[in-house]
C-alpha cells in the first residue's frame, strides 16, 4: 500500500468517524471581525433566476444570481463565474452564491455537471460581458467588466483556474474550492507554474480527504493544498486557508448539512466570511477586507479555532 493511499484512507476513516458523531468540530461561526462583518448578508436583496441565461458553448444554461436593485446610485457590479462540482448543479450552492450576490457581485453559474475544462466559466463571463454591451439587458452598463473573478467547488476548482489561465486576463482573481490532489485529476489538471498574473486563494476543509491541507515530504508533485500553493509562482498574489472541521461537500450547506450534498459535516458557515472578503479585496478594492490576508499580520492567521495552515505573500 503506497504512502499517498494509506494517506487518502486514513484521512476517510476519520470522516467516517466523525459523521458517526454526527460533528467533531463546531459549526465555523467566525470569530474575527473582518470574518463576521463578511459572513452577514450584505446590504443588496438578491434576485435568483435559474435558467436565467443561455447558453454556453456546450447549450448549457446560466442560473444567476445578482444585486435585484441593479446599478443602484451608478454602482458597476463585478462578475463572478462559478464552476460546480461533478454532476453538481448551482442550486446545491444557492447559500454561497445568493451571499456573494448581496455583496454586489452578479453570480453567473452554468448548469454544466463537468466544468473542470472551465470553458463554460469562461463563457458565463463572456457572456456578461457582452451583456452590458447591450441595451436590451438589464445588465445594460451595470457591470465592471474589468472586475472578475471565478471560483468552483472540487472539479469545478480546477475549472475556475483554468477559466482564468486562458481568460487572457479578462479573469484577475480565482477562489479554488477542495481543489482535488493531482492523484484524483485525470483529465483538465492545471500546473501551478502557469499562473503567471491574478490572483488566488486556495480553501479546503480538514477533513477531505480528496483535497488534504499539507502532503508528506515523502510524496511528490501537488498532493495538497500546500503543495499547490507552494507550485504557484512568488509573483502572483496568493493565500491558502483550511476550515477547520469541514469534509469534501461542506459547501453544499443550506446553511447546514441538512440538504447538503454527502458528505457534509458542518455545513457552509466558515465558506462565507474570507470568501466574500477575498473577493471584496481584489475586485472592490476593500481595504477592510484586504486586511485579513496581509502576510503574518492579517486577522485570518490569528484566528486559530476555525482556521488552519494559513499561509499568505499578500503585503
């Protein structure tokens, strides 16, 4: 039995023990300012349209979620595009997605199930963008089509960095979901090295036993999210972050794992906060956000009950 294996089943016993125990870690809640200012709803209502926009370059359609009063006071909205899971659907992130949509960013989520090529990302952003080109959308000189960002859960956080790498840099920052080892990638791997401009935040929880926080020194290549992370070049802007608790689906929440997708333990709680911060700082220029990713200083790496191997090049 190889090291890396015995690695991945060890790692699955201890989720199996800990759904027996139904949770072996609280629920996330932030205990950081920054961290709960961004986990509380924002100041926009959320309008939900699934099926919303069509169509990708598969025929695939976009659910969207967005601002309902847009273009509020002049207001330019950033675009966010989101990648699901395999055989995953925008509904099973609903919570996460409506979140960032009161925080002013308009959501764009294909239905693809299999979006780790990022094609259908990139076609959700594309296609905003030529939305607010045309005066028949409401969309209609609303965006900022200079601010976007993507993001995805497992399959669909490969897809988020591939959507970015061949974005020609219309994507400036990506937020990878339990991004999968390179064992479990078959197919659409992204190497770290060609990152080569944006940014990124590398988020797992500590329980997943397919996206693992830290790998072995005995085992090579990106195995983790250290290992990732480590991959991507000095020069680009990048932060790594491990939820404390949380396994594989925790980010199906509604908020909890009642409905989520399995296996969940906890729920979607420690997925808001940073997230929406992160995105706030590099696509709305939020200083107060900015401020809990600033390397060894910023507020996430202190607090130590939720979160976990935090690492940051951030100034």
């Amino acid at each position: 039995m190889g090291t890396t294996f015995r690695r991945y089943l060890s790692a699955a016993l201890v989720v199996a023990a800990c759904v027996i125990l139904v949770s072996c870690a609280g629920l996330n809640h932030p205990t950081g300012t920054i961290e709960q200012k961004y986990a509380a709803a924002g100041v926009w209502a959320v309008t939900t349209k699934p099926g919303g926009a069509c169509c990708d370059s598969l025929g695939n359609a976009f659910d969207l979620y967005y601002p309902t009063n847009l273009g509020a006071n002049g207001f330019k909205h950033p675009i966010l595009t989101w990648g699901n899971g395999t055989n995953g659907a925008p509904s099973h992130y609903a919570r996460l997605l409506s979140h960032l949509a009161s925080w002013g960013f308009v959501v764009i989520a294909t239905v693809d199930k299999m979006t780790g090529p990022g094609q259908t990302m990139l076609d959700g952003a594309n296609l905003l963008i030529a939305a607010n080109g045309n005066a028949a959308s409401p969309f209609f000189n609303k965006l900022d089509t200079t601010k976007i960002g993507a993001f995805g859960h497992s399959q669909g956080a490969n897809g988020a960095m591939n959507a970015l790498i061949t974005s020609s840099g219309a994507i400036k920052t990506v937020l990878p979901i339990e991004l999968p080892a390179r064992i479990w990638c078959t197919a659409n791997c992204v190497p770290m090295a060609s990152f080569t401009q944006g940014s990124v935040f590398l988020l797992d929880g500590s329980l997943d036993p397919i996206s693992p926080p830290t790998q072995s020194p005995l085992v090579s290549g990106e195995q983790s999210i250290a290992g990732y992370y480590n991959a991507v070049p000095p020069g680009v802007a990048k932060l790594k972050g491990t939820l404390r608790g949380p396994t594989h689906n925790d980010v199906t929440g509604q908020p909890d794992c009642a409905t989520a997708q399995p296996p969940c333990l906890i729920g979607v709680f420690g997925y808001l906060g940073y997230p929406t911060a992160w995105m706030m700082d590099q696509l709305q220029g939020d200083a107060v956000a900015h401020g809990a990713f600033v390397n060894g200083t910023g507020e996430m790496f202190s607090q130590t009950v939720n979160w976990e191997h935090v690492e940051s090049n951030i100034p």
